[in-house]
C-alpha cells in the first residue's frame, strides 16, 4: 500500500457502488471534509463535486452532521485497518510492531494529501464535548490504545495499558508536529523515544 493511500477515507469499492448516489456523495463529502475543513466545506460544495442533486443528499443523509458521522465512522475503520496492515508488513516480533506504528506513520506523514489525524480535527472543529463528531474521535482515540494495549500483551510487556496511554501520546504528539513541519521526522523522533520507553517496560 502506498503512503499517500492512508489520506483517502476507503479503498475503491466495486464499479457499481462507485456508481450509487449515496457513495458517490460520501467519497465527496470525505475527501473535502479531510482536505478542507468540516466547517468550511459547505452542502452545495458537496452536491457539485458528487454530481447529485440536493434531495438526493439528503434522502441519504438527513443532516450535514450525519454525513459527517459517516465519515468519520468510515475513516476510522479504514485507518485503523491501514495501520494494523502496514504494522505487520513492516515486523514480524511483537515488540518490534510496536515500533513499526512510528514506521507506518512516517510513511503517512509523507503523502501529498496529509492533512493531519480527522479525529483531532474534527475534536478542534466541534467544541461540544456530546457532539457526534468528538464522540466519534474519541471512540477512535480509544480504539487505537487497545490496538497499541494488544500489541503490548503480544509482546509480553508488563503493564500493557500504561505502555499503550504513552505510546499514544506519542503518536498524537507525531501527528500534530508533522502537520506542521511536513516529513518523516516527527514519526522518526517519536520512535526514538518509544525505544527508550520501552526500555523502562522489560518483557515480563
């Protein structure tokens, strides 16, 4: 899988789901809310780049916010699909998958459409702590520790979760940086502090 391909919210579907209204309306919508901005990214944008009418977008998606939560259910399942993929392409020890996330992220970070993690975009974007959209980024957030959680129990690492919150922290901290100052570099020195991390954690 190429870097670039974790900046798209799915994979090609068969040619006839390209073809439905409903796809073609959630490929639009995913790729300009990532690219552009949940606010900033208006219904009519949607309507001309998925090529439907106005009542059609709404007979499969009641609300700007639902439409938005289907991204963002979509995204998480794809991301974390990529992640989990890559991570077992580029290792084969369980402790050295846990170092291979900060691989599969520098390859992220390289692609010409990273925009950064949705997740904590849409958290910035959407202040409302119950708001689909943060509830979503959360459940996502949470998703990743227990990924990060089971790669530590693999490994035989005492204390899984505290090992998993940290490396989190990391990964958010890569994130944001290389949003910022585009490149490998942020995953690369965010592994290197999970190489000293997990020397405080030895296999049990």
């Amino acid at each position: 899988m190429q870097p670039s391909s974790i900046a798209k919210p799915a994979t090609a579907p068969a040619k006839a789901t390209v073809q439905a209204p409903r796809e073609r309306i959630l490929r639009a919508a995913s790729r300009l809310f990532y690219m552009q901005g949940f606010h900033a990214t208006g219904i009519d944008r949607i309507i001309a780049e998925a090529g439907v009418a106005k009542m059609s977008l709404y007979q499969h998606f009641r609300s700007k916010d639902e439409l938005i939560a289907a991204f963002l259910d979509r995204r998480d399942d794809y991301w974390c699909d990529w992640l989990a993929s890559r991570v077992e392409a580029l290792a084969n020890s369980p402790k050295a998958r846990l170092l291979a996330v900060f691989d599969a992220l520098g390859e992220w970070f390289e692609s010409p459409d990273f925009r950064g993690c949705a997740f904590i975009n849409a958290a910035v974007e959407f202040p409302d702590a119950q708001h689909s959209a943060r509830l979503a980024s959360r459940e996502h957030k949470q998703r990743v520790h227990a990924y990060l959680e089971n790669l530590a129990m693999a490994a035989k690492m005492p204390q899984a979760a505290e090992l998993a919150a940290q490396l989190a922290l990391l990964i958010e901290g890569a994130i944001v940086t290389a949003l910022v100052a585009p490149g490998p570099a942020p995953a690369q020195r965010a592994r290197a502090i999970a190489q000293r991390i997990l020397a405080d954690f030895p296999p049990a």
